[in-house]
C-alpha cells in the first residue's frame, strides 16, 4: 500500500531525519536520505558548523510511528511524529519532512502490547541467526514487535516494511518495562553515550542533542517526554535548588528569554556548592559529564524531576 495523508506510517529504516522542508537539505545531507539512511555516514561528514545545521528537526527511530500529511510526487512526505511531543508547534506531535521511502505503511503484524525494546547502544539486526546483518545502526530505545521465541541466543522480531521476520542477539533486546523508570536508570543510559557527537535534532547513539539525550534516556523505559528542551520543562515537576538528585534535570535560560540548554543531574549538589550534569554540549561537540561552569551556573534557572 502507498502512504496515503490522514494515515499513520511507521518508520522502516533504523534512524530516519526530521527536516525543516525538502529544500533545506544540503549535499553534505545525502547519506541521510537514501532508502537505507546511513547515519553514521552522514554524521562523519558532517564539520562542526554542519553539526548545527538547524535543517534538521529531529531523528526518529525504526518502528516509531507518524501521521502522514502530506506525500509529494518527488518523494517527500510531511508528518507529524506522534511519539515526540511538541504541543508549541502541533499537539499531535513534532511537524517535518521525511523521505517518503523511509517509511512504510503500518503492518498490524508489527504491532503490540508487549513489545521489546533495543537495549544495546548500537546493534544490527540479521537475516538469520549470525547470519548477515541487514539492518544495521538499530539504536537503545527502538522498539519491536516478537516474531517467536528466541533460539540459541538470537531472537527474531518483526521489523516495518519487511516480509520476513529479522534477528538479533538476544541479550540486546528487554521487555518493555511496566513501569516508570528510577531517574538513576534513565541516567545510566545517558551515560552510555557519553563521547557521542552533537548533532542539532539529533536522537540517537549516532548523533544526539541535548533534550535529544533526555528524551532518549527516558523513551528507553516508555516515558515519552516532549522533543524540546523548553517543553520538556513544562512537562516535569520543579525541585527547590539544592534538593536537586542524580537523573533529575537542569534547565538553562538567559535572561528575559526561553530555555536552551537541559542537563541531567550526575551528582548531590557539593557543600561548596558545585553541581555535576551529564549534558550533550553544544560548544564542545559531544556528550560530556562536568561540573557547572561559571557561565552555566548563571543561566541555570531550574532543577525539575521526570
């Protein structure tokens, strides 16, 4: 069946790009819109002025759902993705542009209630049991649908836009969690991708921004946080200064003007007064853990708990 607007689609390749409009897109750009969307590719491309082009939107995850608007004859569709909140530009979910062969139309064999979830930062998903890996770059956080039990260490999964059912090691995937996540267990996934590149929109183990890194860290456990950075304050609950834990939240704004900048508690907040956060940071390029500097500590202008 072809997407068809006013339709739900899902998302058929391991990360697929949010962007602004199809004419945004730059040369540096094409890895990321090919039907297999190599990822990695693009981001090691990419100098570091390309890593803050504010072309892309954000990133979006293998099975994730979006609701089609628009399919246009050259190969773009305009979507709302409807797992990333974003209630200040659609209440639906987070508006942008996909290349339409990214995406397939949803198969009900994919869907469930007791779907498993990706574990491993970065895994591949095979034709057969150690057999050639098909789809690779599938991210933490991606969830699938069982296709059967597992079967000497790999389990087979249906997987969007395939006929046949795919594999993985085992041992990388988990049940999806009944229940919301400790902020220490969110946090110990965001610390697994420390050293990862800064990416403007970016949403995965390949390239991440920083409410790109919150939103991941808590999605990995079925908490769906908002997409942005300022939304994502609306949607948790503020702590008095000093009560702040680690996996709770540090928000950042300039004076007289909206949140830019999240951070995730690493640390109690010292008897000196220093305070430690896990951040993806726009300056140096990379998630990174350290303590305060001078000028966050003067933009800092809340601690909040998911």
């Amino acid at each position: 069946m072809e997407l068809q607007p006013g339709r739900e689609a899902v998302v058929r390749v391991a990360v697929a790009t949010l962007w602004t409009s199809p004419e945004a897109v730059r040369p540096v750009d094409r890895p990321a819109l090919t039907t297999g969307a190599d990822i990695p590719a693009w981001v090691s491309g990419l100098n570091t002025d390309q890593q803050v082009g504010e072309c892309v939107l954000s990133q979006l995850l293998l099975g994730e759902r979006v609701l089609v608007s628009e399919v246009r004859p050259d190969g773009w569709a305009r979507v709302v993705a409807v797992e990333q909140p974003a209630a200040k530009l659609d209440p639906r979910g987070y508006p942008g542009w996909l290349p339409a062969d990214q995406l397939t139309t949803v198969d009900p064999a994919t869907r469930t209630d007791h779907p498993l979830v990706v574990d491993a930062t970065v895994t591949g998903l095979h034709a057969e049991p150690s057999g050639p890996v098909v789809l690779p770059g599938v991210v933490v956080g991606t969830r699938l649908a069982p296709a059967g039990p597992a079967r000497d260490g790999w389990r087979p999964v249906h997987v969007p836009g395939r006929a046949a059912p795919l594999w993985l090691l085992d041992n990388h995937l988990t049940p999806a969690p009944a229940a919301s996540p400790a902020a220490e267990q969110a946090l110990a996934v965001a610390q697994r991708l420390l050293d990862v590149v800064y990416i403007w929109g970016g949403l995965s183990a390949h390239g991440i921004d920083c409410s790109g890194l919150v939103h991941l860290a808590w999605r990995r456990f079925g908490v769906l946080l908002p997409r942005d950075a300022d939304d994502q304050a609306v949607a948790t609950t503020p702590l008095t200064l000093g009560a702040e834990r680690p996996g709770d939240l540090y928000f950042f704004a300039r004076p007289g003007r909206k949140i830019h900048h999240i951070g995730i508690v690493t640390a109690t907040p010292g008897d000196d007064g220093e305070r430690r956060m896990l951040h993806a940071c726009y300056r140096r390029r990379r998630v990174i853990e350290e303590p305060l500097p001078a000028d966050r500590t003067a933009t800092l202008v809340g601690a909040h708990r998911v």
